[in-house]
C-alpha cells in the first residue's frame, strides 16, 4: 500500500490485477460489473481497518473462549448516484448491518459543477462512520458536495472508497474536507480537457449500465 497524508492507494496484487481489467474497454458490463463489486471488497478490507473492537466471551463447541468483536459507532453506506450503488453490495457483504443512504448528484458538463437532486440518509447517521462510495474521483466537486451533505446531516466520521483518483480530486477534497480519509484501488496522471480522469476507464455508470 501507498500512503500520501490521508489517502491509501491499496496496491496489492489482486487489486492491480482486477484493476487493469476495469481499464480495459473490451471488458463486458457484466465482467465490469463483478470486478467492481470484487474491488470494492478488497476496498472495503482496507478502508475499515481502524474500526474498534472489544473482547467478549463466547462458548465454542469445546470450551469458553475470549474473542474480538467490532464495538463503537455502527456504520453508513452513502453510495453516490448512480455509479456508486454499483459499489454498494462489494461494502453490505463485509458489513451487513450497515444503514444505507444515497445522495443524487449529477455534474453539470458546461461548469463541471454538481447538482443536488435527491438525498436520503439515514435518520442517525451523527451516530455512525459513513463510508462514501464513488468509483470516480475526479474533480473531486460531486464528492466534496456529497461530504458537505453528510456533514450538516451530522456524521462526524466520513471516509471515500473510490475506484480510481485523479491528482485534482484528491487536492479538492484536502482542501475542503483534511479530516476525509480516501482509500481508492488507482491513482491516475490526472484530467483531460473534459475533465475525465486519464487514462482512466470510461464513464462508470454507462459501464456498469451498458449505457451511453
């Protein structure tokens, strides 16, 4: 792994190698649709690896034993619309009991700027660590929208599980939001004149959609 101030670039293996299989543009949308599900697990390993633990005792079949269950604060699942619901299930099938919110925004393509047009969260998300979830981290302007959101909803905890990061985005949410952590798969040499990530892997919603 690769460590810049609050941003972990997970390098293992297994995730350059799904990851260099997203990139490529003959890659099928229900392949697409797997690997991502598949790295945003591998993400999710890492991005939760602060969570807090105690010892509880528990019998097992032969004795009573001492074991570490996860304790503190529980968890919220905020994907961004609508490529980050495909990231959803790879986050629900490690934590289970996570409450889930989602947060419409859509980037105007003259200004590049977000747009709000749907947002539900749940009702105690000030009492839970919130996991954003965007596959596309580019300007950084939806994201750093959706983590304004979340934080004058009352989470105090915020953390992004992103697919791939162009330099600029990452500077942006530095910027605004230094308490973010952002735990991402690839980070890319930065944004071309459409302010797409290069090199990229396309629009990720169109490729887990198959749309254009």
């Amino acid at each position: 792994m690769s460590y810049t101030g609050r941003v972990i670039e997970v390098t293992h293996p297994l995730v350059r190698h799904k990851l260099g299989l997203l990139r490529d543009e003959t890659t099928t949308t229900q392949t697409f649709r797997q690997l991502v599900n598949e790295l945003t697990l591998l993400l999710t390993y890492e991005a939760t690896k602060e969570l807090v633990t105690e010892t509880v005792e528990v019998a097992t079949p032969n004795e009573r034993t001492r074991v570490e269950r996860i304790s503190g604060k529980k968890v919220a699942v905020c994907p961004i619309l609508r490529a980050g619901v495909g990231m959803l299930d790879g986050v629900l099938s490690l934590i289970s009991g996570a409450r889930v919110g989602f947060i419409g925004l859509y980037r105007d393509e003259e200004t590049l700027e977000p747009v709000e047009y749907y947002v539900k969260l749940p009702q105690d998300i000030s009492a839970r660590d919130v996991i954003l979830l965007d596959p596309m981290l580019a300007t950084g302007n939806s994201t750093a929208a959706a983590v304004e959101l979340v934080k004058r909803a009352g989470a105090a905890s915020v953390r992004l599980i992103a697919l791939i990061a162009a330099p600029e985005g990452i500077e942006r949410i530095h910027r605004d939001h230094p308490d973010v952590a952002i735990v991402v798969a690839g980070i890319d040499r930065g944004l071309n004149e459409r302010g797409f990530i290069v090199p990229g892997l396309g629009d990720a919603g169109d490729r887990l959609y198959g749309t254009r």
